[in-house]
C-alpha cells in the first residue's frame, strides 16, 4: 500500500511511522508513506497556500490551485488513487472497520488542512472520503493523518508478526479487549486470575470473553446496541 499525505507542515509527520510497527511495515515492502510539503505548488514565490476567504471572517483558507496541481501532479506520477481524503473534524467519524476497509486500497492520498480548512471546491472535485477522528478539534490534520495511517497500516496482511493479534484487538468484534497479565504471579500482594495459570485454552478464552463482555458494559454500552 501506498500512503501519499499533503501537508502545509509535513515535519509533523516526521516521526510517527519512524518507530515499531510502521517502520517494520515500511522495511518489509507493505506500506509506503511519503508526506509532501504543500508549498512546492505554492502560488508566488512567496510560499503561499492559503488566503483570506470569501465572504469575510476570521481564518485563512487553503487555496484551490497548490491543491489541485500537487493532486494532478501526484497522480500522474502514481497513478489514479483509491481514495482522496481529506481529514477535518467536520467529516465522518473514524472507527476500525473504516481502518479494516482502507486496509485493502493501494493507493490512498491524504490532504491535512489547516487553519479554517480547504476551498471547498478542492472537496467536491476530488476527495472521495471526508474523516474526522473524534469530536474535538485538533489545530492542524497532521496528527489525525498519522493515527489514520498507524489504525490501517497496522492491519495490512504480513504487518503484524502474529496474524491473529489484530483480530483480538478491542472493537474488532465491537467488544473492548480484556484485561492482560505478564509476570510476576504476585505483584504487591496482588494475583494474576487464577485461570490464566490453569493452562486451559478453553477456559482462558471463555474467561476472556466474559471480562471482554464486563468491560464493553460498564464502558461502552454503546457498543452493544
Ligand atoms: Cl481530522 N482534523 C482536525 N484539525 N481536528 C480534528 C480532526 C481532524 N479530527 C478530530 N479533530
């Protein structure tokens, strides 16, 4: 898979994917991220990207042209993309079948907007998938843009060493994950459940799925509606 990301501030993209299991990806072929500074279609000599919008206020926006030469000239050198989408807090909410479902593309772009957001031309002609992260807002796409790629890259077939571990994480079956437990048995007086101990891959997991049911109760009933 491949990862292209449009940013007014691509250092903010410098490390996140540096470390684990996206650089593990990245050293084994799966996953390919590149971030591009928006300035390079800048306007002017200048650097300029974004501009006053209309109608008055407060807030610049981030202008059509730098937008649409670096999509045309991205997918001319890459090919046509599987998905454009623009990270914003106005757009959908990001949940792990979403990650499940970006997983499979192999060609997805990501524009990061900043300040008020991008000419909302630049949304209708080209991004196919508007994505917020979560109901606060955050001052630039960056970071939503790193916990997108982090959520999907980490699903891609051959990322994770044990193939199952991405099926027990939390929200794969709408449940949170269960409690874990390494050594000691006894730490300050306190003891691992017993059934951990048994060796019985029957009761474990039965025992695992009743402290997954627990938790997704107390904490997010919602998920069971
Ligand atoms: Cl995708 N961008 C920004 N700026 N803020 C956010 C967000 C995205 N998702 C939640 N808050």
């Amino acid at each position: 898979m491949r990862i292209d990301i449009l940013s007014a501030v691509p250092e903010l993209l410098n490390s996140p994917f540096e470390h684990s299991i996206m650089k593990r990806a990245q050293e084994r072929g799966l996953l390919e991220i590149k971030a591009h500074s928006l300035r390079k279609w800048a306007i002017n000599k200048h650097g300029q990207i974004d501009d006053y919008q209309y109608g008055g206020g407060a807030g610049m926006v981030m202008m059509c042209e730098p937008l649409a030469n670096a999509i045309d000239e991205l997918q001319k050198e890459h090919g046509k993309y599987d998905e454009i989408i623009f990270v914003t807090p106005d757009g959908k909410r990001f949940e792990q079948k979403d990650a499940n479902t970006l997983s499979l593309k192999n060609n997805v772009l990501i524009i990061c907007g900043h300040y008020k957001g991008i000419d909302q031309r630049i949304r209708e002609l080209y991004v196919t998938q508007e994505i917020s992260i979560g109901d606060y807002v955050l001052s630039g796409g960056e970071l939503a843009a790193a916990v997108i790629i982090d959520a999907v890259g980490r699903l891609i077939p051959g990322v994770l060493n044990d193939e199952t571990s991405a099926l027990t994480d939390s929200f794969q079956d709408n449940l949170l994950a269960p409690p874990v437990y390494s050594r000691p048995a006894e730490f300050r007086g306190m003891e691992v459940p017993a059934v951990l101990l048994t060796g019985d891959p029957k009761k474990v997991d039965a025992w695992r799925q009743e402290q997954a049911l627990e938790r997704t109760k107390t904490r997010r009933p919602d998920l069971l509606k």
